[in-house]
C-alpha cells in the first residue's frame, strides 16, 4: 500500500504516494524524472546516487524515500543557479574532474558537502572523505584539484 510523502526537491514542493519500499534514488529517477542522480551498484558501494538531504549528504540508493518526508532534497539538478554553474561544476569542468561522466554527478554532490562540512584542508583529507565515491576511469587527481580550487 502507497503511503503519502511530503519532499521538496531542488526547491520545489512535491506531495507523493509512494511504496514505503521505494528508494529515495527510484523515486528522484522514475517518479521526478530527475535523472541526473545515477544509479551504479546499487547497494552504497560506490556513491553515483550521493545526493543532499537537508544538506548532508546521502547515498539515496541506500535509504528508502518514506524516511525523509517534510525535508529538502538537493540533487545535481539543483545546484546550478539558473544558467550559472555552481562554482564546483565549473571547477569539474575546468579541471577535467572526469572522464566518461556517470559517477560526476555523486562526485560534485560529495565534493560540495567535503567543502561546506570543511574536510578539504589537505588533500589526504580530501581523499578520505572522496574515498566512497568510486571513479572506474581515474579521475581522483583531477577530481582532488578541481576541489581545492573551490577550496582555496
Ligand atoms: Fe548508491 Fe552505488 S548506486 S552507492
């Protein structure tokens, strides 16, 4: 049985019934059409699904969408400001913090909560709190130079 959910995405306010076990990603892809959040493992291995729940981060793949009802979502397609990319997006671009692209989206939403919870002071410490989103082209030094860009 669907059981209603109350979530405001990228600012705008959704009222949802959902299957209490619908993930919170299932529900930003298929319910909100919202795809730049990708799915890769599946089960919290590899952090293409990290998104923002009233500002922490959340690998959305792992929790369900029920647990979050009456708070904010923030995925990749809330970051920008109108046309203006976020300053991060734009250090991903500048840097070449990728190269196929898929798991970008979780690495940008990790690399914003790594600044804003100030774990970016070395790149050790960058690495660490990186280390549970998994770049399979190896993107890390490219990825780590585009963070501390925003960083300094
Ligand atoms: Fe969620 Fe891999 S899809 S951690």
């Amino acid at each position: 049985e669907k059981v209603p959910l109350k979530l405001e995405v990228n600012g705008k306010k959704y009222k949802l019934k959902v299957e209490p076990r619908t993930t919170l990603l299932d529900l930003l892809r298929e319910n909100l059409n919202l795809n730049g959040t990708k799915k890769g493992c599946d089960y919290g291995q590899c952090g293409a699904c990290t998104v923002h729940v009233d500002g922490q981060r959340v690998n959305s793949c792992l929790s369900f969408a029920v647990m979050h009802d009456g708070k904010k979502v923030t995925t990749i397609e809330g970051l920008a400001d109108a046309d203006k990319l976020h300053p991060m997006q734009a250090a991903f671009v500048k840097h070449d913090g990728f190269q196929c692209g898929y798991c970008t989206p979780g690495q940008i939403m990790s690399a914003v909560a790594c600044v804003r919870e100030g774990h970016a002071d070395s790149e050790g410490e960058i690495r660490e709190y990186m280390s549970g989103n998994i770049c399979r082209c190896g993107a890390y030094t490219n990825i780590v130079a585009a963070i501390q860009e925003v960083k300094n």
